[in-house]
C-alpha cells in the first residue's frame, strides 16, 4: 500500500514537508520516488500466534511538495501487484491467485491523495483513495518527513516514513481458513509501511 505513482491529471493531495519557514519552501517542486531506495511493506497476523511481513518491489511514484503550503502537495503510487514478496514463492503465488490479489485481472494497486493535514513538526496525515481489486476505499496514512540532503550524485533528495492500517476484507479480501484451536488463519486487519526516498525532477 501509495505511496505513490505516475502524476495524474486529475486533483491531488498530500505528501509534504511542514511549516512556512524559508528552507521548507526551499523544497517546493516535483519529485520521483526512487524505487531502489524507497520500500512499501506490509504485515498480517497468520494463525493467530505470529506476523508475517512482506512488500513489494516493482512501483512508480511521485510526489508534488508545497513547503509553503502543505495542503497543496499531491502524491500518487501505482504499485505492480505481481512484485508481492514475502519471502517464500508457494505463498506469494497463493496471494497473487483468486483467493487473494487476482493479478491476472487486476496487476495494478493505485494510490492517490485527496487531502494533507500538518499535525505539527515533521508530522503529517494524508489521506487518498486506494483501489485494490477494482475496488476504491479512502485510507489515511501518518507521515514524518525525514529531511533532505543532496547525494554525492548531485540528486537533491527528501525523505518520509509513513504507516496505515486497512481492513482487507473491505477490498474485496476475504479469503481465510478457520483454525481447529478458534479464530482464522489470516488477520483482516494489515498494517502498512513506508520507507520513502524521492528525487527532485530536474
């Protein structure tokens, strides 16, 4: 699970750094997310005893950052849904299948933003339609910007950690096998992770 994808047409928000000071609004412009640097996780609770984690490894990002004006930024994410990894192939071909993700019919998960709140600080709320499934659902998603640096390749670059939760059955997730001992094998509920670094664009 945003954050972030191809730039659309259509009215964006959120992803941002904060205030009005001078260097915040030295940060206002358009960047790409950098895949190789940036990671999408996710955990769920299997057999009610322990989490399993995995990601993604394929997505296309961008965000737009106001650093006068938080609430003009725009973020978008388009994640391939068949990169699932989580670290054993007979499960990710379980979630890629018809009980799960159906990647045949629906390869791509889209992310984008609709509203940006500053929660003061390096903190902030942004919240965008998700659509998994063919299925679209608001999600809100907590942000703290990590700063920004120049690399040693001259890229001037920001950086956000992010987390969100989702009930998966309210996509269209509802697959689950009960347990012998009580409850199901896998948790409605998924917790999200966002470890994101983005390039300014020339």
């Amino acid at each position: 699970m945003g954050i972030f994808g191809r730039k659309s047409s259509t009215s964006q928000t959120p992803v941002a750094s904060a205030g009005t000071s001078t260097a915040l609004a030295a940060l206002t412009g358009d960047y790409t997310v950098d895949s190789a640097h940036t990671t999408i996780g996710f955990t769920a609770r299997h057999a009610m005893v322990t989490n399993v984690k995995g990601g993604f490894t394929e997505f296309t990002g961008a965000l737009h950052l106001d650093g006068g004006n938080p609430a003009r930024s725009t973020a978008t994410l388009d994640v391939a849904m068949d990169s699932i990894d989580t670290g054993s192939a007979d499960r990710d071909t379980h979630l890629k299948s018809a009980d799960f993700f159906k990647t045949d019919e629906h390869p791509t998960m889209t992310f984008r933003s609709t509203k940006a709140e500053s929660l003061g600080g390096d903190d902030f709320r942004v919240t965008g339609d998700l659509s998994i499934l063919g299925v679209t659902r608001p999600i809100t998603i907590d942000l703290e910007f990590n700063g920004a640096a120049t690399d040693p390749f001259g890229n001037e670059r920001v950086g956000f950690e992010g987390k969100a939760e989702l009930l998966r059955s309210e996509w269209g997730l509802t697959w689950n096998a009960a347990l012998e001992t009580g409850g199901v094998l896998v948790s409605d509920k998924i917790k999200l992770s966002f470890d994101i670094s983005a390039i300014k664009n020339a």
